[in-house]
C-alpha cells in the first residue's frame, strides 16, 4: 500500500487576504483567466505556477517564490503536517454537501506497481511545462486527487484541526485546517495505508512525479528525498464524499446523416424536448442518452436490448462500441449549458450528452484493476492552487 506522508508545508502567511492570492488549478485557467488573477495582487499564485514570459520563466517563478519566502509573503511550518481541506457546496442536483479530505504527500510508485491506481485511459498531453515548473522551483503546486478505498477517514477528519484559512469562490467554500499533533498524524497515516489510493484527478501530474523522482533519484543516488512524495488530496470513496458530473462528447470528421445511422444500430433514436438540468436527472432514471445537433435538436438515445451486452456500464464505454469504425473523431466538453453553445455554433458535427459515472462503477473500476475511457469522470468541485505549497527538496 501507497505510504502517505506529512511535510514541513510552505503558506501564505498569516493574515493574508487568500481571496486575492489562490486560484483555480493551472489546467482550467484560460489566458485571460490568468491575467485577471495575475492582476487580483502581485502575490497571486498563478504569479509561480503559471509562469509567463520566454525561455527563463520557470527560472523566474523560481526566484520569485525564494523572493516571498525571503520576505514573509509565504512561511514554512515549524513541523511536519497534515492539511485538512473541506470545501461545502450546493452540487448539480440541488444538494447542500461537504467533501473532506487530507493534503499530503503520497508516495510515487511505479507504473503497474500497484497501490496507487489510475482509473481512466488518459488522453495525450503535453508534460514538459509541470516537469520544467517543478525541476525549478523545487515544489508541488496543484495537487493530484486520490480517492482512498480504506474506510474511516471521513470520521477522523470530522474534528476541526488548527485553523488556517478560508476563502469562498464560484459559490463554493473552501476550508483549510491543519494537522500537527503526532497521535492524529499517525492516525491519518496508518489509515491510508490501509487500502490503495485511486487516482480521480491529475493523472498527468501524478506521471510528472515520476519521472522528477527518477531524475532526483540518478543525481543523488537516493531514495529517501522528498521526490518520492508528491502533493496530493485523499479523501474517502464513499457517496457522500463524492460529486461527479457527466464530460459530454463532441464529434467531428463524420457527416450527421452517417453519424445518426451508425448510432442507429445499437440505439433507438426519438425526439427529445430542449436541454434542462431536468433533463439531466430524466436521462440517468430512464437510462438515455441525448443527441444534440447544430439545428438546435435534441434526439433521444435509448439503448437497444442486448445490443451493449458485455460492454460495461459506461456511457463513454458505450459510445465507443457504438462508434467502432466510425471516422468520428470525438472531443470533450464538460456542462450543459457550455455543450448547448458548442454544438450550436456549428463546429461540431454534433454533440452527445452522457451520463455521470456511478459510485458502483469507480468502485468497480479500483477493485478489479480496469481502466474507464477517457474522460468518463469530472470531479467537482475543483481543488484550488495555493492553499500549500510541498517542497521537494
């Protein structure tokens, strides 16, 4: 099992406004959302972790995090420490909810090693500017997210630690405590090494750390450094601890004539009203899926019987068996309203709403070892960068 470690932290320091100074995680930040964050205060940290400039940026995200240490801007713990993270929302279905997890460092394993396991296939992605940020700076910035399958973290949890900070944004609170007395630290520990950690977010960052730990490791000959950690946020793969929204598919390459007669042969197609968050909720109790096309029409997709036997009960899984062969070249969109505005601006050949993944299925996947097609999950809300900060070295 994954060891899962605490760490002389590095915060913003006391009394500063964190409203002004956290951000989203550097992979939903558009340009001008990082320039609008870049000019909220000259200590935001997009400043570091989303570095502009030419070939020397990382060098100078670098020195501008030895700069706020230099001053007091940022402060390092006095111990090792765990970081308790809570954030309380209203989710898609209305519910007023509180997801509680533990920041730490968790081991970095090798691929196929087992205990810390990837849940989807991933998409190609370009790692060189993680790997570059890290090698400079010599930290963790946004944390992965690990779902640990071993139970009693929520409850132990449940007690406040040593208040750090709060902020709110995009309707949602997040919360920061952290953890410093030994006993609870080694309760926190020996319960997530109970079980295995699946990855639910940052597959990519979690493949950067292995490679930074192998790098560290051929240079210093050791395999004791804090490169053989990386920051991550664990919480517990029970229900009300999760909130998972659907990533809907978006087509191209392939006329919508050929498209609805491929899908034609493993579901039945009819007509559906215009798009609502209701039709969400319909769509997972009548087990459909809805195709949305530039003309502004929605067609129901009910699955044939028989026709998707042996194939698991994914959604992504299912389209994927229904559009074997087919030239359609698919992309991904997350939300309804955005997918609406996508297919109707006619780049698209057309748009398929999907179902969330079910708690049995991530379940399912953990236990036996499957990997989900791309994209099958979207975990929300999402984990903000600042909060800490995880030198390695």
């Amino acid at each position: 099992m994954p060891a899962f470690a605490p760490f002389r932290a590095l915060r913003y320091a006391p009394g500063t406004d964190l409203q002004a100074v956290i951000a989203p995680p550097y992979d939903v930040l558009s340009d001008a959302d990082v320039d609008e964050l870049a000019a909220r205060d000259p200590h935001n940290i997009v400043h570091i972790d989303v570095p502009r400039g030419g070939d020397d940026r990382y060098d100078v995200a670098a020195a501008t995090l030895k700069q706020w240490a230099d001053e007091g801007v940022v402060v390092s713990d006095d111990a090792p420490s765990f970081t308790i993270y809570r954030m309380t929302f209203t989710d898609a279905t209305g519910t007023r909810r509180t997801i509680v997890g533990v920041l730490g460092g968790l081991e970095v394993v090798d691929e196929g090693a087992g205990g810390v396991l990837p849940h989807e296939r991933t998409t190609p992605k370009a790692k060189t500017d993680r790997l570059d940020l890290t090698r400079a700076t010599h930290t963790n910035m946004s944390p992965v997210w690990g779902l640990s399958l071993a139970s009693g973290l929520t409850e132990e949890l449940a007690a406040p630690g040593e208040p750090v900070g709060s902020m709110t944004a995009d309707d949602v609170e997040h919360v920061v405590e952290r953890v410093l007395d030994p006993d609870r630290v080694a309760r926190i520990e020996a319960i997530l090494a109970a079980d295995d950690v699946l990855l639910a977010d940052g597959h990519h960052r979690y493949a950067i750390s292995r490679t930074y730990r192998d790098e560290v490791r051929a240079a210093t000959g050791r395999k004791d450094t804090e490169a053989e950690f990386t920051l991550t946020f664990v919480n517990e793969l029970v229900a009300d601890q999760l909130s998972i929204e659907a990533i809907h598919r978006l087509y191209t390459d392939v006329s919508l004539d050929d498209l609805k007669a491929t899908l034609a042969e493993t579901f039945d197609l009819s007509p559906a009203p215009e798009p609502t968050p209701a039709m969400l909720k319909q769509m997972v109790e009548e087990g459909r899926l809805v195709l949305l096309t530039p003309d502004g029409k929605a067609t129901w997709l009910t699955p044939k019987p028989g026709a998707f036997d042996g194939v698991r009960a994914l959604d992504g899984a299912y389209l994927e068996h229904a559009l074997e062969g087919s030239p359609a070249s698919v992309s991904y969109q997350h939300g309804l309203d955005e997918m609406v505005a996508t297919v109707a601006s006619g780049d698209y050949t057309a748009g398929i709403l999907i179902r969330p993944t079910s708690l049995e299925e991530i379940q399912r996947t953990a236990r036996e070892g499957l990997l989900m097609p791309p994209k099958s999950t979207f975990f929300t809300p999402k984990l903000r960068t600042g909060f800490v900060i995880r030198p390695t070295a």
